[in-house]
C-alpha cells in the first residue's frame, strides 16, 4: 500500500521543544521506528506518525496541533509551566528527548510507539520487534554515557532502595524506575544550577503476561528484562515495554508518565484517585517490635496501658504477625529468623490462635466469637478509645501459605508449590525468607477460591470489629506463576480478590501493603492505597537508620504516584528515634512506634501528636527535593538529603545527614562504609518546595519566611535567597517555610503554626484577610505555643474572641499559648490586629 502524506508546518512557539520548523508525516504503513499506539482513537489508529525538522530529526513522535492545543501550549509557555513529551525521537541510532540526546547506539530492533493524546503532554512507547520466544528475554535498548540517572531498584525481592550514576553500566538488576537528566550543552560535569535540565522518565511496565524491568550492562546499554514467571507462557508482543516521558519538572513528568501508563492499561489507578484511609491521620501503635511473634492479648493491653499513662494513647493499633492459627507441617524443619518469625508455618485456621481467645488454652478452640479475636478488640476500643484495629496476614495466608492437610482449610484448595525467584532478584541481596519457603514449601490457594479465602477471613475479622489489615509478604506471588498463567496473571487475580474482600469488608478501605514493590502488584491495584516504602526500621542495626531514611524519601518518587508511602513504625526511645520522629513528620504518612510496653519517649511524640492523639500530617507523600535528586546522601560525602512536602498554608523541609552507610552492590546488604563521615553544610530556599506557589496565591513576590525547628529562630528570605545549614552525621532538622503575605502599610505576614511540633504548619488551615485591612484572622489546630511571624507589632491577639497575651521578639515571631481544646479536631480561632 502506499503511504499517504500530509505535510502541516508550524513555527516553534506552537510546540513544547526549540525546533525552528517542523514537518508532520502520516503513513498508512506503520514505519519500524515509530507505529501508531493500539489504545488510540479508531480514526487515529490508521496513522502513524513521524517528524522531520531542518535540524535533521526524524520518526519523531508529535501530536497534531490543533488550535486547541496550540492555544494550550501558548498558555503552557507563557507560564512558564512543564510541556511534556511531544519531541521523542529516534534518529541516526540516538533516542533524544526535547531536544537532548539520552540514549546513544539504538538497536535497530527497538521500536517507538505514540502514547494517545489528549493534551499538551504527550510521550512514547519503547518496544522491541523480535521473533524471538522465551518466558525470559533480555533485549538492549541503547547507551547511556555521561549523564545524571537516578533509579529505583529491588535490592531484595521485597523491597527497593535507590541508586545514581553516571552510565548504562550502574543501573542494576530489576529497576523499576529510572529518570535521567539532560541539560542543553552539558553533561554531569555541568553546574546543577545553571541551564534549563529535561528529566526523562523511564517506566518498564507489563504487557500481556510480561513483566519489563531496567538493567545496565558492561557496555553502558540499558536493557530491557522481560519475563513472564512460567515456562510455557513464552511468545510476547513487544510494543508497549517501557514508557518514556520528559519534561522541564521532575515532579509533574513522573506524575504524568504514571498517569500515562494508567490510562493505557487501565488495569491500577492513581493514588490521587484512591481513598485514604483514616489512620494515616492518627497516632498508631503497631506490636510487631515491642513482642515480635510472641505478641499475646494481654501484651497488647499492657501496650495499650502503658501509652495512656503517659498522655498518648495511640488511635490505632496493628495486631502484626502472631495472632494466627499457624503450624509447620509434620515433617517440615523450623525456619526461624532473627525476628522469631517461622517461615514453615502455614496457616491451619481463619480465626485466632489461643493467645487471643478470652481465657484460650493452647491446644484448645473457643468457638464462641465474643470470647476470640473480639473481646481484645473490644476492650481497646471501650477502655482506651482506639478507633481502628488492623490485623497482619501475608497475601498468602502466612509466611509458608495454607496447610493443605487441615480439614478447616479443605475448601480453599491450596497445593504445595516452590518458589523460583528470577534472576534479577537473585543476583542482588540473598533473603533468608525467600530461601526458607523455596526450601519448604508454600501452600498457595488455588487461584479460582483465592476470593473466598479472603472474603471468609475478612468478614469474620469485620465481625469481631477489626478495620482492616495490614496484607505482608506480597511478592512471593511472582515466583509462583508457574502452571499459572505467569506471574502477572497470578498477581493480577489475587490482587483483584484482594481488593474485593477488602471493599466489601472494611469501609474504610482499611489495608496497608507490605513487602510489596514490584510492578506485578503496582499495576495491578485499583483500590489499596497505602504501602510501606522501604525495608523495616531494624533497632539494633546501626547501618540501618540512615539507610532507611533515605531509601523512603527516594522510594517515594515513584511508589508515591500510586499510594500513600508508609515510611515505616519506629521506636521512641532510641539514640535514632528524633532522626526516624523528624522524617516521619514531613513523610505526609502514619506515625506509629512499636515500643515495648513502658519503653517511651513522651517528649519526642509531643512534637509529633497532639493531646486528642491526632498528627499534623503533610498533604503529599514526602520527597527528594528537586537539588538532591541525582546527588547520593548516602555514600558521596558530601551531600545532605532535603525532603520536602506540603501543609494547606506551608511548605515542611526536613534536613537529614544521612552519609556514612548504605546499600552494597558488592557485599550485597547494608554496610557502613564511613565510620566517621564528615560534618556538612548545604543551603535551604523557599523553592526547595517546589508546589509552595500552588498554595501561595498568585500575589506572592517569591519572599517566605523560615522557622527552624530546632533553633527556634525564624529567618526571613527574599526571592531566590538561601540559608546555610550544617549537620554533623546522623543530625537533622526540620524547617517550616511560609510565604510572606504582604498587608497594608508594607506589613508582612506569614503564619508559623505550633512551633514545638516538628511541623509546626500542620496545624493552619485557613487565612482569611480583608483587602485594605491589615487584620488577619486565622484557623489553627491542636495546642502549646503558636507563631506567627509579622514585620510588625500586633496590637492586640484574640483566640476564639477572648483577647490573649502575646510575645513580640526583634525578629518580628509573634507566639501565644494554645490550651488543649475539649473537643476532638478543633479549630481555634485566632484574630491578629497589625
């Protein structure tokens, strides 16, 4: 068939790339490079779409410019907001992106594919043509020398952790996210500061019943991995493997690449379109460190008991792993780990073991319900007014799955099968859970009664007045895809059942995933929206504090375009507890600890819960800012990581020296590798937020006033200005940054919050101020001293129409004692006359 053509010619202030001119090409025929996406519309399935410029640039991905969009993409530059996609190219064997070549020594194999339009940001599918078949293939895209990545990878099978680099060959086996920056004329010798950088997104994804990772190899090429988990699934597509997309904004690119990747498999959905759970609200409790698998009823109450006396009841509670009816079979070994969990058992029952029965016995069974799992749950919410209860299960039951020769489970018809992790994950960190049930066996449901299964449990812990449950363990899934269909198709089917006893049980969508980062699951939930970032909080590894801190900030990045990043329960009282306290609080996440019964730090979790035991929590999930993003707090000697979020009338940046440990590629496990790192000194700046003009008003000059939590001192910065900040290792601090309101008479105003808390602007939730007034009036939560600053000496404070004493300093920090309000989330009004 011949082509037809159509040429449309359109000058460079249309399109989001500097191209002088460009020149449209559509083909009947789907060129190698470039082919028309399968999801577009039926008109725009006929056409492939191709570019070429007088800069030389051909098989460019472009959308048609209608006056719609060119309008948009006007409006778009005018404001100097991100333009995404468009200008992806692959020409003389380089991939360039707006203008900035990324990958060099393209295989002549890899294909691009247009994602569908529907905007001004637009990106591409890599795929690869082969006829290759294998239910693993590893194909080479092109190379990446001399530029800034950053990635996310599973070190282990359960869990990612982050690296940087500079070349193909750094990125490691089974990463899942990758972003590299180019800047116009500069490689990684160039001034971070200086030019304007592009970030292209990398997502490998699933198509059909493939799973596609990232890897490096020796010759700097960036491969894709793709696997199915089952020998007989073997023949693939290789159309849609990975999607790039790239823009001016880290932050917005890597939203719209996975906003991209949702609406092309529609098979997960964004975090911002899932509903979050009441508890990320709240201060919670979670056993798992205070009794580990020897939690009992009576250790709970003893928890429970211990927290009241001290003013800071928790209001909500994780029963984690050890209220289960679990046993090994009979001719299993134990497989106990440090953490005394036993990964031959299997699950013998839904209900509790005795060790939650009223009275329970072991060895015997109480069948009255009022006397199981209900009667603790009861008494927390009677006696210590806990709002929510969540119970643990693995995804699979337990560690070692279903006991098949157990009458009571009969009915889910599980079957012993042996995991076969693949090779990406085997050539990182060994995992003594992964090699104790490869060894034994796991009892896996079968798939068809997986739904059942959950919904029998569930309804039953519903009915004992549980909220929901925290489902662990949830990538042993993709090394039992054999006879299955593959991996994905496993994961796809117990994600759906899953999810659907969840819905149908617990209101509130009460579930949090655990031990859960692999693509299997994340493209697969519609519904969970909440997941553990990173590995545990490990109290007695001292390597490990820094490390965790670091790896949820960064994990962040990607997990948290689609749930709510859990950044992980800790211990109060710790020589780390402030450190894991201060990210906590600007992670947008839950607080919870698993002291030990009358093992607390009530000091420390003033600054993080307030008396009504609710949390000043952040509105997004807290990440790297933009300045650390491809530099290693970790392991350069030289950086601090800065981790910035967002409250209703603030900005929150934590501050953390996190050097001297990390992940080893060669020891394969967490190492300090710097006993003594060096004190460091970096810089902090009102755009270290970057959202803060979202909620500044479109009045704002750019000026913010920042309030260190830990000196107490308020700065006042003008546009574009900065402050030094030196922490020695393992030091932090958390640095509340408020645009500056200007009022009449040149006065200047900026609401601080509750400056004990570690984010102290949690606690505003409106400013109201009458034009030509230079009154303010404001809405504040929780109590204990409250600031404010002003360039000028208020005339009088007044909270809930009753006039206060206040402090004025030289620095211009207004603050008034807040007392604790009678009623649960008040609102106090405070009324400042400048």
């Amino acid at each position: 068939m011949s082509s037809l053509l159509h040429h449309l010619r359109f000058s460079s202030p249309l399109l989001p790339f500097p191209h002088s001119s460009l020149l449209f090409r559509f083909s009947l025929l789907s060129p190698v490079r470039a082919s028309s996406s399968s999801s577009s519309s039926s008109s725009s399935s006929l056409f492939s779409c191709s570019c070429s410029s007088t800069a030389g640039f051909s098989r460019e991905i472009l959308p048609v410019a209608s006056p719609v969009l060119r309008k948009r993409l006007q409006d778009n530059n005018n404001n100097n907001n991100m333009t995404v996609g468009a200008g992806i190219t692959i020409s003389d064997t380089n991939l360039t992106v707006l203008g900035n070549r990324v990958l060099s020594d393209v295989h002549n194999n890899i294909t691009l594919t247009a994602a569908p339009g529907g905007g001004v940001m637009n990106g591409a599918f890599i795929g690869v043509q082969s006829d290759q078949i294998g239910s693993r293939r590893v194909f080479p895209i092109g190379k990446l020398i001399g530029l800034r990545f950053l990635c996310a990878f599973r070190f282990k099978l359960w869990w990612m952790t982050q690296r940087m680099g500079c070349s193909g060959q750094e990125v490691p086996f089974e990463t899942q996210f990758l972003v590299v920056e180019t800047r116009d004329g500069s490689n990684i010798a160039g001034n971070g500061e200086e030019g304007d950088a592009v970030y292209t997104v990398f997502l490998p994804i699933l198509e059909g019943d493939f799973r596609a990772v990232l890897q490096g190899n020796d010759n700097n090429e960036i491969e894709i991995c793709l696997e199915s988990g089952d020998p007989s699934v073997d023949g693939f597509e290789g159309s849609h493997l990975v999607f790039v997309g790239a823009g001016s904004d880290p932050f917005e690119t890597i939203t719209y690449a996975v906003k991209s990747v949702e609406k092309h498999l529609q098979t997960f959905a964004h975090r911002e379109r899932k509903k979050m759970p009441d508890i990320l609200n709240w201060f919670g409790w979670c056993t798992w460190d205070a009794f580990y698998t020897d939690v009992t009823s009576d250790g709970v109450k003893k928890g429970l008991e211990s927290f009241e006396n001290g003013g800071i009841p928790p209001k909500f509670v994780i029963i984690d792993d050890g209220w289960q009816s679990v046993a090994k079979d009979a001719t299993s070994a134990d497989c106990k780990a440090d953490n005394t969990a036993n990964f031959a058992n299997r699950l013998t029952h839904i209900k509790e073991n005795y060790k939650f029965q009223k009275d329970g016995k072991e060895g015997e069974r109480i069948e009255n319900p009022a006397l199981g799992l209900q009667h603790i749950v009861s008494y927390m919410k009677e006696r210590h007014a806990t709002k929510y209860v969540y119970v643990w299960h693995a995804i699979t039951g337990y560690w070692g799955g279903v006991s098949a020769g157990v009458k009571e489970m009969e009915q889910y018809e599980s079957k012993i099968a042996y995991p076969v992790a693949s090779p990406g994950v085997e050539s990182n960190e060994p995992c003594d859970a992964l090699n104790s049930i490869t060894k034994t066996g796991l009892g896996l449901v079968n798939p068809e009664k997986v739904f059942n299964f959950y919904n029998e449990q569930h309804s039953y812990l519903a009915s004992a007045g549980v909220d929901g449950v925290k489902v662990d363990v949830q990538n042993i899934l993709e090394t039992l895809g054999a006879g299955h269909g593959g991996r994905v198709k496993l994961a796809r089917k117990y994600h759906q059942a899953l999810e659907a006893s969840i819905s149908r049980n617990f209101q509130d969508n009460g579930i949090i995933s655990c031990m859960s980062h692999n693509t299997d699951g994340l493209y697969s939930s519609k519904r969970n929206a909440v997941i553990r970032a990173s590995d545990d909080f490990w109290p007695r590894d001292p390597a490990s504090h820094t490390i965790h801190i670091a790896s949820v900030a960064y994990n962040s990045l990607f997990l948290g375009e689609f749930m709510q990043p859990d950044w992980d329960m800790f211990h109060s009282l710790h020589p780390m507890a402030e450190y894991h306290g201060a990210a906590r609080a600007v992670g947008g996440c839950a607080i919870y600890v698993s002291d030990k019964p009358g093992q607390h730090d009530f000091n420390l979790l003033k600054k993080l819960v307030l008396p009504d035991g609710s949390i000043l929590r952040a509105k997004l999930p807290g990440r790297p800012t933009k300045d650390c993003l491809f530099t290693d707090p970790a392991r350069d000697g030289k950086s601090l990581l800065k981790i910035w979020n967002l409250n209703d009338l603030s900005g929150v940046v934590g501050v953390f020296n996190c050097q001297g440990a990390g992940w080893c590629k060669v020891g394969k496990k967490n190492l300090i590798h710097d006993e003594n790192p060096d004190t460091i000194t970096g810089v902090i700046r009102a755009k270290d937020v970057s959202y803060l003009w979202k909620i500044a008003g479109e009045s704002w000059t750019g000026d913010a006033v920042i309030f260190s939590h830990l000196a107490g001192e308020v700065v006042y910065l003008p546009q574009d200005a900065s402050m030094p900040i030196t922490l020695k290792p393992r030091e932090f601090d958390v640095f509340t940054v408020v645009p500056v309101k200007e009022l009449v008479n040149d006065i200047k105003f900026a609401p601080i919050g509750l400056i004990k808390m570690f984010n102290s602007g949690g606690a505003v939730k409106e400013m109201n101020h009458q034009p030509g007034s230079s009154n303010v009036s404001l809405k504040v939560r929780g109590s204990g001293p409250f600031g404010a600053y002003s360039s000028s000496k208020p005339k009088r404070v007044a909270v809930d129409s009753e006039e206060v004493e206040f402090m004025y300093d030289e620095g211009g920090l207004i603050t008034i004692d807040l007392k604790v309000p009678e009623k649960e989330l008040y609102l106090w009004d405070i009324r400042i006359e400048l």
